[in-house]
C-alpha cells in the first residue's frame, strides 16, 4: 500500500513540476472524489493566461467564487486569467446558478469545445464545482503553464448537509491566522460546519461585553500541567481570547467559503472559568480557579440559583449576535452530579420542578434535562435551535434539540430513534486527539487512543439498525480536535491532516462510491495542496 502511494506522489510531482509549457488536469485525483465523472471524447480546453472567467457581477456570492477561481488558477498554474463579468460569449470558464439542480450544494461541471461551464444548485454549488476544478490543477508552481482540461461531465453533491469539524480553542488557545487556516482546510475538503468549542474548564475565550471579567481573569489559568503528570505544573500562566471583533471576521471569513461557525458555550459542565469570575453561580459559592489541569470537574453551574440563567442569558445574548447559525452548541457533556446531590438551592429546585427519581435516571439527570430545557427554550425565542452532546439525552430532553454521539454511536441510534436529529461524531473513528498510529514510540504525546487513516474512512453511520426513516436524522458527520495536549497550529495540523481527506471522503462521498486503494492513491497526489498551503501533515502511510 505504502508503494502505491508513493509512486502515487512521484507521478504527480512529474506532472505538476516540470511545467514548462502545458500541464493535464486530472479530476481523478480530487479528493473528495466527485459522484459521476464520464469523459466525453479525447478532447480538452485550455486554460490560458487571460481565459475569461463569466459570471453573474449582480450576484456577490458569483463574483467571490470567480475571485476564489481566479485565485487558484493563479496560486496553482500561474495565469492570471480575466474576470468577464456578464460577458457570455466566446471561449470562457461560465459560472451559473441552475435551479434545476436540485441539492443547493451540488453541481454539473461540464467541459467541451466552448469552455467550462460549472453550474451550481445554488452559488455553494458552484463554489463546489469551482473546488473539484481547482483540485484537478496543480497547486503550485513557479513556472507559468497552460492547463489542459479533457472533455468531461461531472455531476455531484455531498451525501450529507452537515460536514463538520470542531476545535477546542478552550485548553489552547489559537491565533485568528491560525483559525482562518484551519478554515481554508475545511474548504479545501468540501466542508461546511466549523465548531468552534469557545469555553471551558480551562479558560474562555470569547469577549462577552457584559462580563469583561470572563476574559480578564477567565481565560487566564495560572500553570498548566506538565505532560499527564497531574501534581507537576509548568509555573507558566497561560491565556487568549477572541475579541467580538475578531469574532465577526471569523465568521465572514468562514461564511465566505460556505462554512457555518456555530459556537460551543458548554453548560452546565466545563464552567470553572467562568465560576472563577463569578463563584455565586457555584453551588458551594467557590472560591474557584481557572483550571490548569485536564479532567472532568465535580464544579458545575448551580441549577438552582437563577443566576445562572440569568448569566447565560445574557451570555447568549451576545453569542446569537455574533454568531448567524441556525445552531448554537450548549455543550451538556460530562457534568458530574455531585455538588448538585449536595446544594440545598438545586434539591429545592428538584422539589420544586417535582423532579423525581425513575428506573433510568436521577432527580439530579432531570435537573440537567431541565437546565438545557430552560436555555433552550430561551434559545427558540431568539429563532435559534439547539445541539448537545449525547449525555443530554439521559433525564430526557425536546425532541427538537439536536444530539451530537460522541461516547460511540448507540447515543446517536437511541436519538434517532427518539426523533431527534443527529450528529455523528463517535470518539474511535472521529475524535482526532487521539493517536493516528499503533505504534505511538515517535508520536508527540497525545491523549490516547488510536484512530489510524483508515479507521476514519471506514466509518459509516447507516447503522443497520435503523429504518430508512430514522436515518433521515441523521444530519451528518464531523471529527473533533480536543487540544488538552495540542499546543501549536504545527500539532494541531499533524493531527487534522490528512484524516480530514478521509473525513472528507465520508462526509461528500456515497457509500457504493468509497474505495479506499482508490482513496489513498489520489491522497498520494492530493497532499500537493498541503504542501503548498503551508500545512505540517502526518505521513504514515505516504512513504515520506
Ligand atoms: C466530549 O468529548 N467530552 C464531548
Ligand atoms: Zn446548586
């Protein structure tokens, strides 16, 4: 396998780096591979310095992919061709909405004697298309070339709507350079969900201007732990933070390349930052310390005091103005029961709400059921919808709240099941933290686990036992970058990349379509677009 890869990558360091005069594209290599590629005779257009690129300029979202075409054509062939806004006529690459097409996402490349025409469901079709045609080109190079693109049809859409990728900002905290790059690997993926896990234990990171204190002092930690040694502290005080506006920078920056952020503020879990800020909101009133180490802490929001809604309200507030998502992630996972089995204010609350033990679960599991309940309802009356990790479905919660199966896939079955739309994101084949490797001896430290390559591409979540119905739940599939020991965009793309190719296989790609000889020869070529992005990638499997 590893040979085959690597010659795999010397056939296309032929092909893209002796481009004196003309070069081929080849969209058998694009990752993730297009549903139906059928070539039609031998032909193939050119694409030329001043090849004009025809679009809609009424429409801004037309005019930024012809900028985004333009932009790799140059980046990857260095031609300059002509943005021709409106100009139909003549040889050309034509960009075009078909309302015919029914899945906004999807889109028909057509190549032949007139030019390239890509037309899209909607403009994030054809910003798809634009990404399939750009993936066939070089990615870089020094020497100007003509590219030759054969005469194709190529018809696509992603399996699923939601293609997510998270990263917890929260244990570490990473640069907008660094984010916005992280975005640009989404996009190269065809991705379009970016989770943005913004708070916890650890510290918080997102300025909120009603409560300057959460990013004074919360999302400072004092030392962090050394390695896994739980009694050994660096001495080293260590903080970030995001200011709204770099926030909204974030966001359009992502939403320019179809990219939805939804925000994470986890509760009533995760919290200590913020109860270091405002220990009341504890049930035993503190005093509290930003974390520094790792680990599930007994400390949560008190579900009694209605100061710990009113604080998340306003919070809230904040967040659905920065944040345009139809989602907001509030978190829920890994909130221990004890300080609330212990706080007079959270039994008068269970008393009070007739919270009562059953076969399944706790007075306290209600009270979580509760808690969410109660911000989500809040939520609703801003429009928005809610999504939570699989632990907030013990004690029950509304059908209408979203659930991320993240301890395996049974919590996404269970949900589905229950009606619940569904986000699979299970830990042994999604969770990008863990090791990439069996063998770890030259790994940097990592929190566990194994999930090589190829344990990402087998992943599927038609679990068979659901009924066709129950499947409709399920909205999509994501991988989570949990950076308790990730703390530099250097390490943090070791670990993303390349599992994100075989994510991106999952997410865009059909079941009867994935093939994974097929995929691991075209990651081969594929890395090229790594390394002219400027990304660290882990190359196991890539014979270098
Ligand atoms: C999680 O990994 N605690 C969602
Ligand atoms: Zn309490």
């Amino acid at each position: 396998m590893m040979r085959k890869i690597f010659s795999g990558l010397l056939a296309a360091t032929v092909l893209f780096s002796c481009c004196n005069s003309q070069v081929d594209a080849d969209f058998g290599k694009v990752i993730p591979l297009p549903a139906r590629i059928e070539y039609e005779g031998d032909g193939s257009f050119v694409i030329k310095e001043r090849t004009r690129v025809v679009y809609d300029s009424e429409d801004s979202a037309m005019a930024r992919n012809a900028d985004f075409l333009a932009g790799y054509i140059r980046d990857g062939a260095g031609l300059d061709v002509r943005k021709a806004p409106d100009r139909k006529a003549g040889k050309s690459i034509t960009l075009d909405i078909d309302t015919l097409i029914a899945n906004e996402e999807g889109y028909i490349l057509t190549v032949g004697k007139k030019g390239i025409e890509i037309r899209g469901g909607s403009a994030k079709g054809v910003f798809y298309g634009i990404q399939t045609l750009r993936k066939a080109l070089p990615a870089s190079t020094e020497v100007r070339c003509r590219v030759a693109v054969p005469y194709v049809r190529i018809t696509d859409e992603p399996r699923f709507g939601y293609r997510g990728l998270h990263l917890d900002v929260a244990r570490h905290y990473f640069p907008v350079e660094f984010v916005k790059k992280y975005i640009d690997l989404m996009a190269l993926h065809n991705m379009n969900t970016f989770h943005w896990h913004l708070t916890d234990d650890q510290g918080w990171r997102i300025e909120i201007r009603q409560y300057p204190e959460l990013t004074a002092k919360g999302s400072v930690r004092k030392e962090t732990m050394v390695r896994k040694n739980v009694n050994e502290f660096d001495g080293t005080p260590y903080g970030g933070y995001y200011t709204q506006d770099e926030i909204r920078d974030i966001v359009k920056y992502a939403a320019d390349r179809n990219i939805t952020v939804i925000p994470e503020i986890d509760l009533p879990g995760h919290m200590v930052a913020a109860l270091a800020c405002f220990p009341e909101l504890g049930c035993t009133g503190g005093p509290y310390e930003v974390a520094g180490k790792w680990g599930i802490m007994p400390d949560i929001l008190c579900a009694g005091n209605d100061g710990s809604f009113e604080f998340l309200e306003n919070v809230f507030d904040e967040i659905t103005g920065l944040f345009p998502s139809e989602y907001i992630h509030i978190g829920g996972d890994e909130a221990p029961r004890t300080r609330w089995e212990a706080c007079p204010k959270c039994q008068a609350r269970i008393k009070a709400e007739n919270l009562k033990d059953d076969d399944a679960s706790s007075a306290e599991d209600k009270l979580q059921s509760y808690f969410m309940t109660r911000i989500e309802d809040y939520l609703k009356t801003k429009g928005r919808k809610i999504i939570g990790w699989d632990e907030i479905l013990k004690g029950g919660v509304s059908q209408s709240a979203t659930i991320m199966s993240w301890r395996g896939t049974e919590g996404g079955r269970d949900a589905a099941r229950l009606g619940h739309d569904v986000i699979m994101t299970p830990r042994n084949y999604m969770y990008f933290d863990y090791y990439q490797t069996a063998d770890t001896s030259d790994e940097p430290l990592a929190i566990g686990g194994c999930v090589p390559l190829e344990k990402v591409y087998s992943f599927d979540p038609e679990l068979p036992d659901l009924t066709p119905e129950e499947h409709k739940h399920i909205l999509g599939i994501q991988a989570n970058l949990w950076t308790e020991y990730i703390s530099t965009p250097e390490y943090a793309e070791y670990m993303v990349l390349p599992r994100a190719a075989a994510l991106s296989e999952i997410q865009w790609v059909r079941p009867e379509n994935k093939d994974w000889d097929s995929f691991t020869e075209r990651l081969g070529s594929f890395v090229r677009f790594y390394d002219a992005g400027g990304y660290n990638y882990a190359r196991h499997l890539l014979g270098k």
